[in-house]
C-alpha cells in the first residue's frame, strides 16, 4: 500500500525530470557562445571554426590533441 510520503516523493521526482528535461531542452541554446581564445594555447580561434563549430573552446589543432588523448585513454 503506498502511503502519502510515497505518493508525495513521486510527485517530487515528476517535478524534478520535468524542470530537468526542459533545461535540458534549452542548454544548446545558452552554450551557443563560442572563446575568442583557446583555452590551451591561448592562439585567437579563427571566426569561421567558431561559427561552424557553435560553442568551441579550443582551435582546431588542441582540439585534435585532445580527441587523440581521449581516443587513446578510452581502450
């Protein structure tokens, strides 16, 4: 038999996946701003990866390195 601290715990948790799922939904749009700079090696990122790459933190070649060092570290 559920009682009313259960019912209210699920009631919680609908709330909490709801308002999640709508943050979720929204948090393209708010990490859309790209660096000027990497954040690396601190070279200027050129304009056109910025606007191809919505939301780059590195240039290109520091984001190679670390795509390589993830691939690596993932086996």
């Amino acid at each position: 038999m559920v009682d009313i601290a259960d019912f209210a715990n699920g009631l919680v948790q609908e709330h909490l996946d709801q308002a999640l799922a709508v943050r979720s939904a929204v948090k393209p749009a708010l990490a859309a701003h790209s660096f000027l700079f990497c954040e690396a090696c601190d070279e200027a990122i050129p304009e056109a990866r910025r606007l191809a790459e919505l939301g780059c933190t590195q240039c290109v070649n520091c984001q190679s390195i670390t795509e390589a060092r993830r691939a690596r570290y993932a086996r």
